[in-house]
C-alpha cells in the first residue's frame, strides 16, 4: 500500500510538497492535512481524493491511514510537531530549519535518541540536488586534492515582510551550514558575521546583505553572501578551491541564447523553481526509505549542528566578533 503521508502546514512549501506527493512522488499518497487556519487547510485537502483536515497536528498523526508526517510549518512550529511524531513512532520528514535555536534542536535530538532509533529527515533538499551531488562526488574522488575554501552565493528576489536580520542567518544561511558540513565533511567551528552598508532595496532595519565566514575543524573556510533583497533573481552558487583545482555550481548556464548582438539566459525566480528536481528527490528518496523501514539523509544530528552554527552566527551578527560554535558530543545513534 501507499505511504500516507499526514502534511502538516499548507504554505507556500506544504501545499508544494502537497501537489508533488499528490502527482510526482511515487508510493505514497496524502492523507491528511493540517493547518491553523483551517479554511487553507480544507482548501488543499479538496485537491486530494480521500485526504483529511486538520488543524491539530496530534488529530491528523492519529487519523486513519497516516503512516508518516511531513512537517512543512514555519520553524518555531516545528519542535511540537516533531514530539508529537516522536508519541506515535512515526517517520518524520521535517522542513528546514529542524528547530531555529539550538536548545530547542537538542530537546528533539534528545527526544529521538529516547525512542531508541531515526526517525527524521531533515528537508535540507541541497543535497539531492544534482550539481552538488556532482561536486560532492567530484571532491570524493580525491582528484582535486584537499578542500581549502567553498565560497557561497544565496540570493533571493525579496524577503517576506515577517523576516528580520538574524532570520538571514537562521532560515536562509542554514542552507550553507548544512552544505559547507555535507560537502567538505567537516564541522563548523566559528562563525564571523560582516555587514555591509545595507542595500537600499532592503525593508527598513533589515541588515541586507550580510557576508558571513565558517571556520571547520578540517581546516578550510567557507564563506557565504547572503543577500535576500537582490532583485533580480535567485541564484545559489558554489565554488570550492582546492589544493589541485576548483569546481563550481549553480551558474545556471543550462540554455544559453545568442540574439540581437547580446549573449545570455534567464534566471531562476525564486526554489520552487531553482530546486524542483532537488525537492523531487528529496521526497522521493524519504518516501522510498520510509517503506523500507529505514531512515536515510540529514539526520536530527545534522539539524542540530546546523542551528548551533546559525545560533553562533546569530550572536556574531548582533554582537560583532568571531563566535565559536558549542556542540554536545555525537551520540552513537547518528555515528
Ligand atoms: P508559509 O508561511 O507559506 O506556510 C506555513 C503554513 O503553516 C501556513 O499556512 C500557516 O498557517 C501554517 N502554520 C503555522 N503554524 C502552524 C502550526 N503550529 N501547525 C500547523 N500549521 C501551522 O511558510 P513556508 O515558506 O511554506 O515555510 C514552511 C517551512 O518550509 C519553514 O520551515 C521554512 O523554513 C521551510 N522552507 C524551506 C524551503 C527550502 O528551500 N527547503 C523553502 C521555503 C521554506
Ligand atoms: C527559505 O526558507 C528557503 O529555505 C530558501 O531555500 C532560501 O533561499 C530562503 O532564503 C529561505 O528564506
């Protein structure tokens, strides 16, 4: 039988996550829906044949024919949703970031560890993403030789008026945490945060852009322009430097046009776009696991040291400075 899957906030990313269940994803089926605004939720229920909504996350968990839950509510949401899967043992598929700070990120990772086995993935989607998956495959081989620096890019066309300066670091910078650890198989150790005079097109007290640097235990730097009021498109670009070489992604050169004496292509809008086949992935590959039995991807582990990194960040960024990131020791269940 299908998976059933229980969608729990039906935003912009649930109701996304919704349709692709819905008609991309093969072996699983939506089976409820849960949002505090219950009309919504009704709404994208109405799109699916059989599926149920809720507005209590523990209803929909305990609704007939929901296997698994995947939690694509705003991050502060997120910890009371994860503790209620944890009560009905249920796999978890959890948007980023796991929670936004790192004691309520560590609660969880505690949680999980008293239920004896994984249950989440964490939606860190940068990872099904064929060209970083080329270049993660490329600095396996060892070719290019120890990794020394991985400059980022993150661009976004506008923030949503709810987001604020550390939300820079903490929702959007998350990404490049996880990344920079993923990719150079590395620990962040510290975080220093620079702020330029921000842009003019950014809200009113929203530092915009920020240029944040991670130090890792493996020795390298990784630097990150996070600029979420850019304008003109979103671009997530990568560059690794390494001892023999460099390699980089997202340039976005797959159609290149020449007309009228100019060269050029488009750019994405926003990661819907940018990130489809990722998000595909992504899904795919938990969906998969699941009716395995098993639990594959960003691990709770994996949540936890990338909001320990933003929460580093966060401080740097208000305080100034170089701010070292404090993490517990690895439990075995994520060695
Ligand atoms: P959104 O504001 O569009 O949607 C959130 C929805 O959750 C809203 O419908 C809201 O009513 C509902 N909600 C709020 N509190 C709730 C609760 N306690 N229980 C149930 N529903 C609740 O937000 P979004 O952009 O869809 O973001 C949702 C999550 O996805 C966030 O964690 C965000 O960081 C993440 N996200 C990930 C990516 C990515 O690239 N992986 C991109 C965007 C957002
Ligand atoms: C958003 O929540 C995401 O996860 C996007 O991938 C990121 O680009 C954006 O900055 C975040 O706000």
């Amino acid at each position: 039988a299908p998976l059933g899957v229980a969608v729990i906030g039906t935003g912009r990313m649930g109701a996304d996550h919704v349709r692709r269940i819905h008609e991309v994803t093969s072996g699983a089926r939506v089976a409820a829906v849960v949002d505090v605004d219950a009309e919504r939720a009704k709404a994208v229920a109405a799109r699916v044949d059989g599926c149920t909504a809720h507005t209590d996350p523990a209803a929909a968990m305990a609704a007939p024919g929901v296997d698994a839950v995947l939690i694509a509510s705003p991050g502060p949401a997120h910890e009371a949703a994860l503790l209620a899967a944890f009560e009905h043992d249920l796999p978890v598929l959890c948007e980023k970031p796991l929670t936004p700070d790192a004691a309520s990120a560590l609660r969880v990772l505690e949680a999980e560890q008293r239920l004896g086995h994984r249950r989440v993935q964490v939606g860190f989607m940068r990872r099904y993403d064929p060209e970083y998956a080329k270049l993660k495959a490329l600095l396996a081989t060892g070719q290019l030789g120890r990794p020394l620096m991985l400059h980022n890019r993150h661009r976004n066309v506008a923030s949503p008026p709810f987001f604020t300066s550390s939300m820079l670091i903490s929702d959007s910078v998350a990404h490049e945490a996880d990344v920079t650890r993923w990719l150079l198989g590395h620990e962040i150790t510290a975080v220093t945060v620079l702020r330029p005079t921000p842009s003019a097109s950014a809200p009113d007290a929203l530092q915009d852009p920020q240029f944040v640097v991670f130090e890792t235990d493996g020795g390298a730097l990784s630097d990150v322009e996070i600029f979420v009021n850019c304008g003109f498109g979103y671009q997530v670009q990568a560059e690794v430097v390494c001892e023999r070489g460099t390699a980089r992604i997202g340039d976005g050169h797959a159609l290149v046009t020449n007309m009228a004496g100019r060269w050029g292509g488009t750019i994405a809008q926003d990661w819907t776009e940018r990130f489809e086949t990722a998000y595909d992935q992504e899904i795919q590959t938990w969906v998969d696991a699941t009716r395995r039995g098993e639990v594959t991807g960003p691990s709770t582990w994996d949540g936890y040291a990338a909001a320990a990194v933003c929460e580093a960040g966060v401080r740097a960024l208000e305080d100034g400075g170089r701010v070292e990131v404090e993490l517990v020791e690895r439990p075995a269940l994520y060695a």
